[in-house]
C-alpha cells in the first residue's frame, strides 16, 4: 500500500510540474475597426462624390494583428448596392496633380467585395505589420462605384474615400 501511495504522489507531482511548468505565453494580438461613411468630401472638397450612388452606404475597415507579423485587413459593406466594388489602398503623394499614387498599393489592401442583400465583406492578408498600418502607412482607402467603370485618376467617382486606417 505505502508503494502504491508514493508512486500515486510521485504521478501527481509529475503532472503538476508539467502543467505548472509550461512558461509559454500567447501574445494579445491586437485589432482596430476604423468606420467609414458616404464621400461627401471629408477628405477633401474637390473630391466628394458626384453620380446617382445611393447616400446610405458605409464601410468598416478592420486590421487584425497575426501572429507572424503580417495583417489581416478586412473591409465590410452595408447599405450597398447589389454588385461588386472595387476597394483598394492609395498610398499618398505630393507634388502631383493628384495626392496619390493611382496604382492601388496591393501590399496593403486590393480586392473586390461583392455585396448580397445590402452588405458584404472580403479580407486579404497585408505583408504590412499592424503598427505600420495604423500608425506610419501614409495612404487612402477607396471605394469606387459599383455602377461605374473603375477610374483611379477620377476621385469623385469614390463612393468611400478616406485616410486608411484612421
């Protein structure tokens, strides 16, 4: 019985050790959702939007921080049309007739969302980190018409157009 009783103890304390012992931790991953609304100028007067879109659509833009040091950047519609849109990155430049490359930035985010029933969503993975996408990527986030050809030189055909992530 007493051999019983230690090498009851001694399993007991082997568990625990390896339990108790495990020093590994899980990182907070971080994610922020930036909320976007109809263009009717907020980035700039010149740009607000100019066709027949309906008013009511909206966007959120969620960055996901991983665990490799990638992002995952999600974009989700209300209020939409019934079609596919076109979303893209922008990144920023001056000294030129517009303020941005019109190349969308597909290292941050290039991707269409379709929409059913007024709402939509898609994601893609950034090479980009969380903090740079949130904190240093200098760039717009656009949304063109669905109803429309796809202009990148055209920004009042934007129905969304915003400083992306912020």
């Amino acid at each position: 019985m007493k051999s019983f009783v230690i090498k009851s103890l001694f399993l007991l304390a082997l568990v625990v050790g390896f339990t108790s012992c495990d020093e590994t931790e899980v990182p907070e991953l971080q994610s922020t959702t930036f909320n976007y609304s109809f263009n009717t100028g907020q980035a700039a007067a010149a740009y607000a939007y100019s066709g027949s879109h309906p008013t009511t659509i909206a966007a959120k833009l969620t960055i996901d921080e991983m665990t490799d040091g990638t992002s995952k950047v999600t974009v989700e519609l209300t209020g939409a049309l019934d079609s596919t849109y076109m979303i893209h990155a922008h990144d920023k430049v001056s000294g030129q007739t517009l303020p941005y490359d019109q190349t969308p930035n597909a290292t941050v985010y290039a991707a269409p969302v379709v929409v059913s029933g007024g709402t939509g969503t898609s994601s893609q993975i950034s090479t980009m980190s969380y903090e740079a996408l949130t904190t240093t990527y200098d760039g717009f986030f656009v949304i063109h018409d669905a109803s429309q050809a796809v202009s990148t030189t055209d920004p009042t055909t934007y129905v969304v157009l915003g400083d992306f992530a912020r």
